[in-house]
C-alpha cells in the first residue's frame, strides 16, 4: 500500500493487534421516531468486523483485508492487514483524538478533529463517522422531510454540513447518505447494500462511500465478511515504536 493511498484511506474514514475471540452477541433493535420518521438502528456494546477493503484514488486502486473494533460511542479501531499476517496501518479515534501508524513507513499522525477538519476542509466528529460506518440514522434537531414514495427522505444542516438520509419504507434500514459542507463543496456520498442479519437486526455488509475533495474523487469501500456484537471488552491497542517519525 504507498503512501498516497494510505493517507487518502484516513481522510475517507474522517469524512467518514489482539487476536482474542469474542463471544457473539444478539444486538437490539431501537426504533426511533421523528415526526413522520421511522428507522431501525443497530445498538451494542462492543461491535467487530472483517472483510476487504478497496480504495481508488488519483487513477490508483489498492485491496487489503481489515480488522475493525467498535466501543460504541467511545473508539473506533482499524488495522489494515494486506496480508501474509502483514499490519500495514493501524488507526485509532476518540471522541476527541485521531490516531495513525503507518508501519510501511514507519510513521504516526496523532492529532486532533479540528487539525483533520482544517487538512481535508471537511467539518467531521466521531460521531458523525461511528454512524457512518453503522449505517445509523442520527436524530439532530430540526429536520426537513421530503415526500418519496419507496424511501423516507430527511435532510438535515448541521453547522456548516447539510445531510441528506435515505431511509427504505420496507426495511427501516438506511440506504444511502449524501453529506455536503457547503463552505467547500466537498462531498460524501455513502451507500449501503447487502444487508443480512447480526442478532435481530439487518446489517449493511457493504460500505460504499465515495467522496469528492477539490473535484477529485475518492472511492472507498468495505465488504464485511463477518460481524458480530459482543458484551465483552475488547482492546484497542496502539503503541509507537520509538524510531517512527511524527508527522
């Protein structure tokens, strides 16, 4: 994986170790209402995943297998393994914090939103990005609802970012999410398909986000393999190696 492409998976996921088995857990289902609102949202404690991902940027494209770790609303955690056993990243967020080792070239970014937000001229949060890569509908406040006949159309403005959700009528699952900071026009546009059961709730295995930053575009998607939701607290780890450089 070169150094580009590596660098462009991180500010897709901002747009948008341990081998130890975890015992599956039968996850909820939370329908939430707002006015004529009507969605099927995945709750948990712990949530994990496997699969493939593949990022397309600037004429290149780049597969890898991935490992990914959810503490919901706490941390999101990512290894990229192209394989062979091979870690060539590992990515790590906070509420607050962002962090990135990339063992190719022995390096580590360790930051913040606003530095990220400011880099890749995106308004981003953990938040935002943990519902992302759920495929949750987030209630916020004021909402516009459109009138559709197959999908349940919200927009949302939230600062400076305007969020259009598309919500099937059938299976109360998010289909597609268009965000747009209308400070830069830069946009992601994230669809969701291959749904199939985790516990009692349908699950997206497939994220298709794709995102445009100064008219150049950038393709990123997951197929998830296996997910499950746990009850048992799982590690997060991430250590620097003293050698690697800061960027």
């Amino acid at each position: 994986m070169n150094k580009t492409l590596l660098y462009g998976l991180v500010s897709i996921l901002i747009l948008t170790g341990c081998k130890k088995e975890v015992v599956p857990a039968a996850a909820e289902t939370v329908t939430e209402t707002v006015g004529r609102v009507s969605v099927q949202n995945i709750e948990f404690n712990y949530l994990t995943a496997k699969g493939q991902l593949k990022l397309e940027e600037t004429g290149e494209s780049v597969s890898s297998g991935y490992s990914l770790r959810i503490k919901k609303d706490s941390v999101i955690w990512l290894s990229v393994q192209p394989g062979l056993g091979i870690e060539a990243a590992r990515l790590k967020v906070t509420q607050d914090s962002v962090f990135m080792i990339n063992r190719l070239h022995k390096e580590y970014l360790a930051t913040d939103y606003s530095y990220l937000s400011e880099k890749f001229k995106v308004d981003m949060n953990y938040d935002v990005l943990q519902a992302i890569l759920l495929g949750n509908y987030q209630p916020q406040g004021q909402e516009k609802i459109m009138e559709a006949e197959q999908l349940q159309h919200i927009q949302q403005l939230r600062t400076n970012l305007l969020f259009d959700y598309f919500i099937g009528r059938t299976n109360q699952k998010l289909q597609q999410l268009n965000v747009k900071d209308q400070q830069t026009d830069n946009t992601i546009t994230v669809k969701y398909n291959n749904f199939q059961q985790v516990g009692q709730v349908a699950f997206a295995y497939e994220l298709v986000a794709e995102a445009l930053k100064s008219g150049q575009p950038a393709t990123f998607t997951l197929n998830h393999s296996k997910v499950t939701t746990t009850n048992e607290i799982l590690d997060f780890p991430l250590s620097v190696p003293a050698d690697y450089k800061k960027l």
